[in-house]
C-alpha cells in the first residue's frame, strides 16, 4: 500500500515506555523497526531502568535515526508515556510495551483501517504468549466492525476492544488534552474510558479489526499479577472508576470490579499495619459495591469464585477472607497448571 512516501503520507508516533525489559526489550524494537510501513517516528523513553536496557535503547539509536531515545529518573509508567507524548509529531500515535511485540504489517494494517474507516482508533484482536504456548483472545468477533456514539461505550463496556492503551492506533489529536495521571498504577483503564468517551461524544468513531497484530507476554512480575498494596488499591480505583463512569451497564464491568475485590481481600492478611488502616476507606466502597450488587451477580452468569468474594466481601471479619483466599487459591493453582508465565 505504502510503497513511497510522500509529504502527505501520515507519520505515525510509536511510544514504548521502558524499565528494566533487557531481556525482552530487543525483540520488541526490532518489530517495530521491521514495519511494513516506515514513515515512523519511535520515541523510547527509558524510565531509570537499572539493567541493561537504556544502553540497549541507545544502541537502537545510534542505528536507527528514526528512533529517539528519552532517559528520565524512575517515575512510574504514566510518566514515561506522558513524556512520550510531550514529544511527539505524528498525525497518528500508537503504544507498544516494551516486553510486547507486533506483527511486521502491524502498522500498515491499522493505518489502512483508519484511513479507510475515517476512524479516530483502530482495535486489533491480540494474543496472550506464555511460555511455550500462545492464547488466541475471542474477544471482539470475527468481523471487522466499526463502532460510533453509544454502541462504542457500550462495546467498550463489554471490553469489546480491552481496556488497554497499547496496541490501538489513535488519531494525534485524541490526546491532545489528555495526559495519564502519574503516580497511578492501572492508569490506562480509566485513560481509554476517557479517550473512547470523548470520540464517542465528539461523534468520532472505533474500527475494531479481527486480525491478531500484538503480542502480549504475560509476565508474573507484571502490576497485574503482583499484588502489592498499592497495586490492589489502584486497580480498585481503576475498575470501580470505570463501572462508575460507564453506569454499570454491563456485566463485565461488574466483573472487573469484583476481581479486584478478590485481589485486595487475598492479599490483606499480608499487609503491614500501615496498609491495613490505608485500606479501610477502598474496603468500605468494596463493601457498599458488593451489597448494592448482590442480588444481581447472585443471579447472574457469574463464576462460583466471583459470586464467593461478592457473599463472603461484604463482611471484615478475617475468617471471610480466608474463605476467599481458599477459594482463590483453587483457581490459581489450576490456571498455573494451565499456563507458564514469563519472568
């Protein structure tokens, strides 16, 4: 499609946040560098990682004049994409994480469906690598589809297209005013129910494309697989945050909520006593949220474990939770036998 360039041929913006991927960091660069489609600007902003990474981001840079390289102390994610974003020219912006990968025509496919479609953003189909075995995600259908106005909020209620900023091609323009709050964890869930929002207020418009372009590593160092403190709190936040601003509409939004509900109460047992008087106010709203709802994810298509943690989470008591740590740890144990995760 994009065989010469010319000066109306679109730039597109490629963000990567990075901290301490040595190990994974080459395969992503080189997938992006790979693209079928060339007219790109990759901004890597280097987090103050402590491995070898920012040497590996130079390295990038002094072979590819393409790529600019951003080193920065240890600020936190929502930083280094803000950043990225600081720096940009594209007409077209997309982010990919560092210990991700694309397909080489990656690129090239959501830039066709964009210009095609006139659509503000381009949602591919993803899949999940584990060690030694891939996941196709069913999510989303088998045809492309684009979606405006009230469908888009709800298709993004149904986490038709993920909650996740990286691997969607957005037009520039859709960040324009919108920056990712730092310090958070989770930051992206309620930064797309900001940005799909406002397209959909704005009258723009989603093309979701049932090709498989992104690669997504499943870590079990990840924020979402290590339950700290501040990462249960701030994925509460996040989903709570989502549920609210999307009115509940669906039960997937429920769901999400009540998975964090679980991730808190497994893990507080574990908490200094510091933590466990900072979790007291995220706590109440986790039990206000489990009454409100009883009756319908009581009723509902719910698994055993989600209806579990929404009886056993409107109490305090530490019995209550280690029922649901029980409970938790079952199905952990079995998704373990199930999958391998990377480091």
């Amino acid at each position: 499609m994009f065989k010469e360039y010319t000066d109306k041929s679109p730039l597109v913006s490629v963000i990567i946040p990075v901290y301490n991927v040595s190990r994974y960091l080459p395969q992503c660069i080189d997938g992006v560098v790979a693209q079928t489609y060339q007219n790109l600007e990759i901004i890597i902003i280097d987090d103050g990682s402590t491995d070898e990474s920012g040497s590996i981001c130079d390295q990038y840079a002094k072979r590819y004049n393409r790529i600019q390289v951003i080193h920065s102390e240890n600020l936190g994610l929502a930083s280094a994409r803000n950043r990225g974003l600081e720096n940009i020219c594209g007409d077209y912006l997309l982010f990919i994480d560092s210990d991700d990968w694309i397909e080489p025509h990656a690129v090239e496919t959501l830039l066709k469906a964009a210009l095609q479609t006139d659509a503000d953003i381009v949602a591919p189909r993803k899949c999940f690598e584990f060690v030694g075995m891939t996941v196709h995600d069913e999510e989303g259908g088998e045809c492309r589809r684009t979606y405006s106005g009230q469908d888009l909020l709800l298709a993004m209620a149904d986490a038709k297209f993920g909650n996740h900023v990286w691997g969607k091609l957005y037009k520039a323009e859709c960040f324009k005013e919108i920056r990712f709050p730092d310090g958070y964890n989770y930051e992206d869930v309620l930064i797309t129910v900001r940005v799909m929002t406002q397209t959909a207020e704005k009258g723009g418009s989603l093309t979701f494309l049932p090709d498989e372009l992104i690669h997504f590593r499943v870590r079990k160092s990840s924020i979402s697989h290590t339950h700290t403190f501040k990462n249960n709190n701030d994925s509460w936040k996040a989903y709570y945050g989502r549920y609210k601003a999307l009115s509940g509409s669906r039960e997937k939004l429920l769901s999400e909520c009540i998975e964090s509900i679980r991730r808190m109460w497994i893990s507080f047992p574990g908490y200094s006593k510091e933590e466990k008087v900072k979790a007291q106010k995220t706590i109440r709203e986790m039990q206000a949220f489990s009454r409100k709802n009883f009756h319908r994810i009581m009723s509902g298509d719910f698994s055993k474990y989600e209806k579990m943690t929404c009886l056993f989470s409107q109490s305090r008591s530490l019995l209550a939770m280690r029922l649901v740590t029980l409970g938790s740890r079952i199905k952990e144990d079995f998704r373990s036998k199930q999958y391998t995760y990377f480091d």
